[in-house]
C-alpha cells in the first residue's frame, strides 16, 4: 500500500519525503555553471542553486550526499543571511490564489532539428578548385557533418502562466518561475503555508522557510506597480 505522507508524518520524519525532488526543483541547467546542476553539501547544508534561488536544508536528511566540489564554498554559504528580521506566516492557499490571476499563455518550446547541409548536399566534403588545381576538403559551411541544425519555436498545445507577469510579497516582486518552486516545495512536504523570515530591501534577497527547508530568492525590478498580479503581505 502507497503511504500519503502527511504533515505530521514528515515533521517527524522528514525522510519520508522526497528530499531529491526539492533539490532538483532548485538546480540550474547552464552548462556553463556546470557545479551548480546537480545538489551538494557544503559544511552542514545539503544545497542546490541555479543562481537565482537557493535551497539549503541540514545535510542529515538527505541520504545521496553529495560533497561540493567547486573551489569557492563561500559563495554559497555567503548569501544566507545572519539574521532573521522577520516572522510573516503565508498561506499556500493565498499564493495559489495569486497565480490564479495571471492570464494564461500558449507554452512554447525550442525544437531543434537536424536537415541536410545546402552548401554540400549532405555530403560533408566540398571540392575546391584553384586553376587547374582541385582539392576536396570538409564543407566550411557544417564542418564536415553534412547536417545543420535548425531551431524553431513550436506551440505545445498547453496554456501556461505568462512568465512576464510578477507578485508581490513584502516589499519585492518575484518571478513566478521562482515562485512555483515554493510552492511545490510546500506539496512535497505536504505544508499549507510557509514563512517569510528576511527582507532588506526591495532588490535584495528573500528568506522563506517551508517546514525544515530554506529557500532563498532573490527578486526582480520591475518599471510599475502594475506588472504585478498580486500583493501578498
Ligand atoms: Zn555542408
């Protein structure tokens, strides 16, 4: 029998739930940040970051420790605010009713597709000629490959949030895309609010604790009031 875990259940045990999938919400894709795309220890904290969220638990709940490798620990650890300014209790409830309010998009995806090289053919090799001389060489245009890559934008028939649109909570917008990693932090761990513990100032980063997890985020400027959907405490 499937357990649902419940709030409780994780409380005491907070290995019931899936502690990977936190960490995985949390971690970038940028090839060139290679360290930050998968989740590490540093010193007590089991972390994951893509830059402009970071997640920090202590490392004993996570069974896959994994050590951080990169050179500079204290990059991460630096960012984590010494004091806690504030107690605000946020229903999950209340930040579901903000997204409701963002008007809905066609999703769209990147599709990369391979089609034959035009300057060869497919073939890959070209000939040169000089004179009476010729020469046949890899084709400058695909590099030999006789393919070229093409990009093309494709609806995939979903309707998402528009991306653009902001929320407020405190005194910062927020990207919902950082957001909707609060809340399904909050799902996973199967909590019905979370707490906003540290804000400065509208274009530093923001403290929230859902259970034993800390996400830290940091917020966007934005030129009006009004590309915010909502205003939460
Ligand atoms: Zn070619």
């Amino acid at each position: 029998m499937i357990q649902t875990p419940t709030e409780a259940g994780i409380a005491q045990n907070p290995m019931l739930c899936d502690v990977d999938s936190i960490l995985q919400l949390f971690v970038g894709d940028d090839e060139l940040r290679a360290s930050m795309m998968k989740p590490f220890v540093i010193d007590d904290y089991a972390m994951a970051t893509d830059a402009h969220s970071l997640v920090f638990f202590d490392k004993s709940i996570w069974e896959n420790q994994k050590p951080f490798t990169d050179k500079d620990k204290n990059t991460y650890l630096s960012v984590i605010p010494t004091i806690k300014n504030l107690d605000k209790k946020i229903q999950l409830s209340e930040l579901e009713a903000a997204f409701s309010k963002i008007d809905l998009i066609d999703e769209e995806i990147e599709e990369v597709t391979e089609k034959d090289c035009s300057d060869c053919d497919g073939d890959g090799q070209v000939e040169w000629e000089f004179g009476s001389h010729s020469k046949t060489d890899d084709c400058p245009n695909c590099d030999g490959s006789g393919t070229i890559e093409e990009t093309n934008i494709k609806l995939t028939g979903k309707k998402v949030p528009n991306p653009e649109k902001r929320i407020k909570i405190g005194v910062c917008y927020f990207r919902i895309y950082e957001l909707q990693k609060i809340i399904s932090t909050c799902k996973i761990l199967a909590e019905t609010e979370f707490n906003l513990v540290y804000q400065l100032s509208s274009n530093k980063i923001s403290w929230f604790i859902v259970g034993f997890v800390n996400i830290l985020t940091m917020p966007v400027m934005v030129e009006n009031d009004n590309e915010a959907v909502a205003h939460i405490a």
